[in-house]
C-alpha cells in the first residue's frame, strides 16, 4: 500500500513512525518501539560548555527556511533509514504545515539541525544532524524553548541515545507514551504562535528557570 501525508499523520496519531533500511532501500517499515524515548520540555540539561556555546552566539538559529537541507544533512551519513520516499512524505508534511525545522548556521553554512512532525500539542522529533561541535545540540536548546513558548507538552525523540541522555532525555514505556501522546493530542499547540528568540542568552536564562 502506498505511503500518504494523510496515513502518515495518522500513524503517528496511533504512535507508531516509518523508517527504511538504507538509503537506498524502496521499501519502508512502521516503527513503535517497546521503550520511547522523550525529552522533558521542563528537564532540558544545559551544561557547562552549551552554556557558553549559548552565550556567545556562535551560530546563527532559524526555524523552517532550510526544510530541506536540514533532511539532506541528517540523511548525510554512512548508515541512514532516510530513503527518497521518506525524504518527499516530509516535504509534503512541511508543505501542509505539519512539519518543522530548525536551522543552526555558521555564516551562509546550514552547520546543524533537527526536523520533526507537530500534531496537537505533541512534536514528533524525527532526526537532527550536525556539522560543527555543539550544533545539534544548540538546535535542540532552540527547539525546546520554542516548544515550550508555543505550547507543546510533548516532545518525542523515538528512541533514547547518550547523546539525548547527556540533554535530560529519558526512556519510558510503550503504553507511559501512549498515554501522553493521547493527552497532547487532545490540546493545541502551535509552532509558528511566536518568532524565534534574537539571542542565545534568552534560550538559557529560560531554560534555567523551567528546568
């Protein structure tokens, strides 16, 4: 059966996301995990060398205006589930307003990012990538602070890596993130309600208050 946006959003209402083998593999498998991996949006771990990376303003941080260089840099590795059909499904999701990026830059170069799938007040992290030293990670301290001034209650990450570990990720079980989906997708939340913060100062002094 051929793939949809339309029964692409409604797996993932049902908590259950695609994935392929290889880049180069047509075929494409539903995913939903016995253990999930979610990022508290009142638990993100700012340490030491974020914190500074933050307050120096290294990299530039913008939302939705490289959808698809951010999908071509997390596809940008040896061993990558992101095949093209995949790489169309969440263009056309972008397209519909039910997909978001995050752009971290240095100078004219996308250096970083993370891309994901908004449904209620629930976003579905999908992939992130990054090309210089802390770039994913000030991605992240980005979006987290955007989800929380927008309203989500959720944020998934599918699985829990020691990356998202070391940034206050946590492991819960099928059913802990049923209910939870089923909760945020009860509200509403909108990615676009507010712009972007002007500094990186402002991500951490918030973040420190909510965590």
């Amino acid at each position: 059966m051929s793939i949809t946006p339309d029964l692409l959003l409604h797996a993932y209402r049902s908590g259950i996301f695609p994935m392929a083998e290889r880049q180069d593999d047509p075929e494409i498998f539903w995913v939903d995990p016995r253990r999930r991996g979610i990022l508290p949006l009142d638990g993100f771990h700012i340490s030491r060398s974020l914190a500074r990376r933050l307050r120096r303003d290294t990299f530039r941080v913008t939302r939705n205006t490289a959808f698809d260089g951010v999908m071509a840099g997390c596809a940008d590795r040896e061993e990558t589930w992101i095949n093209d059909e995949i790489r169309q499904l969440y263009r056309a999701l972008f397209d519909r307003g039910a997909a978001h990026s995050i752009e971290v830059w240095e100078g004219d170069a996308l250096v970083g990012g993370v891309y994901g799938v908004t449904l209620g007040a629930a976003y579905c992290g999908e992939s992130m990538f990054s090309r210089r030293a802390d770039a994913s990670k000030v991605a992240l301290a980005w979006l987290v602070d955007h989800l929380n001034r927008c309203g989500f209650t959720l944020f998934d990450t599918q699985f829990l890596t020691p990356h998202l570990a070391s940034l206050g990720g946590q492991e819960i079980t099928r059913a802990a993130y049923h209910r939870l989906l089923a909760e945020a997708l009860e509200k509403e939340a909108d990615f676009n309600a507010v712009a972007l913060p002007e500094t990186g100062q402002e991500v951490m002094q918030r973040s420190t208050q909510t965590s």
